[in-house]
C-alpha cells in the first residue's frame, strides 16, 4: 500500500540489505535474494516469497530468508533408529513419503498440521496459540509442504505424524537449519 517512488526504488537498488524509511512507522529492504521486505516496528509485515525446491542426489542446502537448511538422503538399510530426543535445529523424515519437490514458505492462516503424536490435524494457529507461540515470532517460523501442500515440517517445533520414520522406512532425509 506504498505508492511508487522512484527515489525509493533507487534506493533500495543501490542499498541492498539496508533499510530505508517508506513512513512514519514503515522501513522497506531489498534482500538478497532480490525480495523487498516491509518492516514495521521490528516485525517483518510482508512475509518471503515461497521457494520450491527439488531434493536431488543424496545432500544438498538451501537459503529461505536467512535460514540456512542442510538436507541429505540415506538409505536404512533394513533398520531404522528412530532418535529418542529431538535435537534442536535437526528433524529426520520418511525421504519417500516426503517426495523430491517441496516448497518452503511461512505460515497462512488456515494451515492444517498433524504434529508428530495427535491423532487429527489441528489449525497451525491454534498450535501457536496453546504453545504460547508470540504472534511476531509465528510470521518469521518457516513451513514446508509437499508439493500437493501437506504440511511436512514447521521450524523449530515439531514434524507431522504423516512423514515420521517407521518400521518400513527404506531411506531417510535429515533436515538441519540455522539463522544466517
């Protein structure tokens, strides 16, 4: 809702990756990856463009504003060690039941997710709102999706049920992210 300016835009061309005042209360950024962002107060206003992405070959990163994510495909070989305690900035995931073609994005309203242990998909708004999630902190977490739009993985709380490893899992995909 910001009108054209052609100082602006100039601005953010010739400046990327700093913020410049749009108004009063508003900061607009290029990014690297060639996106502007709105920023109002310290909240990002206007979320990063979804990114698909093809899993090809057994490991390989990408870059989806400013997380870093680190994937790679192994094989079981018979047996699955299903891990006890989940660590922090890492998921293992059913690699078949994922599929090669995901899209990475921020969370919509009216996102529906089976994390990993309920028997039904709940609103990813209304897991926010019961793990006391802040409302600033929900627009900055990062969701992938099948390509048909199932919900896999929300960053840094849980998988879903449907893409957890099992007795019948053949090859795996460790996921690890961190901030830039």
């Amino acid at each position: 809702n910001l009108p054209a300016d052609f100082d602006l835009v100039e601005g953010l061309r010739v400046s990327p990756g700093r913020r410049l005042a749009v108004a009063a209360d508003t900061e607009a950024e290029l990014g690297r990856d060639g996106t502007v962002r709105l920023f109002r107060r310290g909240l990002v206003a206007q979320p990063a463009a979804p990114l698909k992405v093809r899993l090809e070959g057994s490991r390989g990163e990408l870059v989806f504003d400013g997380l870093l994510i680190r994937w790679r495909r192994d094989s079981c070989r018979g047996r699955v060690s299903i891990p006890r305690r989940a660590r922090p900035g890492q998921e293992t995931f059913d690699a078949d039941k994922v599929g090669s073609n995901l899209i990475v994005r921020r969370w919509r309203p009216g996102d529906r997710f089976q994390p990993i242990g309920m028997r039904v998909p709940v609103k990813l708004q209304d897991l926010f709102t019961n793990l006391k999630i802040p409302r600033e902190q929900r627009h900055q977490l990062a969701v992938v999706t099948t390509a048909a739009g199932d919900l896999v993985w929300v960053q840094d709380l849980r998988i879903s049920e449907r893409f957890k490893l099992s007795n019948r899992t053949i090859r795996r995909l460790h996921w690890r992210w961190k901030r830039l």
